[in-house]
C-alpha cells in the first residue's frame, strides 16, 4: 500500500515538473497588426505594377509615334547626319514583320539618317512578309543608299529582302555566313498510311473540290498537285525575277541555275555572285559611310519598347501561345514560304 501510494504522489507531481521546464506559447498578434501587414503587401503588389506601367509610358513617350527607339551603336555619338542599323532576326513572321516594316518608316523619315545597314540574321519567313519588307526598302533606297550585311544566315527570305539594297547596293557577308537556299516550300505531312493502320478517316464537309487539298490524312490528287505546283512556282518565278533585277551580274538563266534550295558558304556565295564582299559591320559601315561620303557619322540601332503587356507577361505575344487550340487550326493552314527548312512553322513555337 505504501508503494503504491509513493507512485501515485510521484504521478501527480511529473505533469508540475513538465510544466516547469515548458515555455509558454506566445500570444497571437493583435488583428490590427495582421490587416496591418496585409495592407503592406497590397501597396507594394500595386507600386510594383505603378512602376512598370510608369516604365512602359516613358519608353513609349519618348519614341516618335510609338515607333521604334533610337540607340547609340558607333561611331561619333554627337555628329548630326546619321547611319541606322536595320536589324532583321529570326523568322520572318508576325508579329516581327510590322517591328521592321516601322523601323523602316523611321529611318524613310528622319532626314537625319543619310544611309541604311541592313543587317541580316535569318532563315527567311512567309512569302507575303518578305515580299512585304522587299517592297518597302525599294521605296527607301530611292532617297537613302542601303548596304547589306549578313551574320550567321541570310537564306531564303532572307536573302530576298537582302534585295531590296538594289543593283548599287553591297552584300556583305561575314566569312561563316550561310546564305542562298533560293526557292518556296509549302510544308505538308503525308499521314494517310499512319491513318490507315489505326483505322482513321477523313472525311471534311466541303463546298468544293479542293477545299482540303492539303488534307494531311489522304494523298494529294494530280489535280490538286497540279493546283499547288502552280502556286508554288508563281511565287518562286517572283523570286528569281527580283534576283535577276537587284544583282547586276546575273542574269535569270544564272539565277535559276543557282535556286535548287542550297545552302551557299560564304565563298560559294561570293563566287557565284550572291554577295559582293565577305566582311563584317565594321566593313559594311565604312563602305556605306564610303558611298555617303561622310566623315563623321552617328550610327544608331532601332530598337521596340516593351509595352506594359511585354513587361508583365514576358511578350504580348506570349499570352497567345497559350491558346492550343489555336496553334493547332494554324496548323492547318497553308502557308508558301521563303524558308531554309523542310518543316517550317510549326504554329505554337514563334
């Protein structure tokens, strides 16, 4: 009885000693200290977006017509004529097409740009884009000399807007410059046999024969062959024809003979009269500044603003990738382009 009396008593003392040695839990901060700290991170979530848009309105106001920025690159920064760098990288494509359509706007207006580098870095793009940009450089280089000057790649489409310099102007290409890969693709996958083995069958509602005719889960007809063929070579005739009137020393049949879609090194290029020089910026620059007859010249680059959806959601063309659907009709849709490639666009990936 006295034992078991011992270890009761010492039972009832443990918790007392436990409670000893525990530190009491502090008490839960008042509610006006929570909402306190809520209203902070608020005001800082909307200064931060008050900041951005503050940034995207400075760059826009000082631009002329929310046209592109002008940007020191070389040369004497305070001489009053100028040389402006016309930058066409990447696909040519939407939404780059309307950056470089405006940059040349820019540069058609400024009566203080004496003369146009045209610098290059693609693999070509759309037809209509590259034709678009072609256009708009012969309208330029009535007023303004333009010079060429190609980097890694100038193919395809980009090689056709490299026309636009005209007969007078020079093609610089750097020595390890890919260019060439002359002609027009219309990139088609042939699925019917995989549609075939899975029992898949197309079968599109339609008001006309050809509404499908690049129906990948069926052979093209020879009459729609026949269709597409003659699309195609409209628009390759077109290129070889603005080859022919911008490159002085060749003549259609040298043209054609050269547009097989191959790929020209820069030597290559050079022998064969596609490019005047091999060189870098630093080269086309002194000839254009050269040809301008200038000794002093402020060269600037043109560049775009981001505007405020650029800045929060990295481009404004970002957001519309999401859309998968939409990638996935774009699919569909033919497009002729002046591509250096066997699969072009894939819709989704810009």
């Amino acid at each position: 009885m006295e034992e078991q009396s011992a270890q009761e008593k010492s039972v009832e003392k443990r918790p007392e000693s436990i409670q000893q040695h525990q530190k009491p839990c502090p008490p839960p901060p008042p509610r006006s200290r929570r909402w306190l700290m809520r209203g902070l991170v608020v005001l800082l979530l909307i200064s931060v977006v008050f900041n951005l848009g503050f940034f995207a309105w400075y760059q826009e106001y000082f631009t002329i017509g929310g046209g592109p920025a002008e940007q020191f690159e070389t040369g004497d920064q305070f001489a009053k004529e100028k040389i402006a760098i016309i930058s066409i990288t990447g696909t040519i494509m939407p939404p780059f097409t309307e950056r470089i359509l405006r940059s040349i706007k820019r540069a058609h207006e400024d009566d203080q740009v004496r003369g146009i580098l045209l610098e290059i870095d693609s693999p070509g793009g759309l037809v209509a884009d590259s034709h678009q940009i072609y256009h708009r450089l012969v309208e330029l280089r009535k007023t303004k000399p333009i010079v060429v000057y190609m980097k890694r790649m100038a193919a395809s489409g980009g090689y056709y807007v490299a026309m636009g310099a005209g007969e007078e102007g020079v093609i610089f290409a750097e020595p390890t410059t890919w260019t060439g890969s002359l002609g027009v693709i219309i990139p088609r996958f042939d699925l019917s046999g995989l549609a075939e083995k899975v029992g898949v069958v197309s079968d599109p509602l339609k008001t006309g024969e050809f509404k499908d005719a690049l129906n990948p889960f069926r052979n093209l007809t020879d009459r729609e062959r026949a269709i597409w063929d003659h699309i195609l070579d409209e628009s390759y005739q077109r290129f070889l024809n603005v080859i022919t009137d911008n490159r002085k020393d060749l003549d259609y049949d040298q043209v054609k003979k050269l547009a097989t879609g191959q790929i020209y090194p820069a030597t290559d290029a050079k022998q064969n009269g596609l490019i005047d020089e091999i060189g870098y910026q630093e080269d086309a620059l002194a000839r254009l500044q050269e040809i301008m007859g200038l000794s002093k010249v402020c060269v600037i680059r043109y560049s775009h603003p981001k505007s405020l959806a650029d800045v929060l959601l990295g481009s404004a063309e970002a957001s519309q990738i999401e859309n998968r659907k939409q990638a996935l009709l774009d699919s569909t849709v033919p497009r002729a382009m002046y591509f250096a490639s066997w699969m072009g666009e894939l819709p989704g990936w810009q």
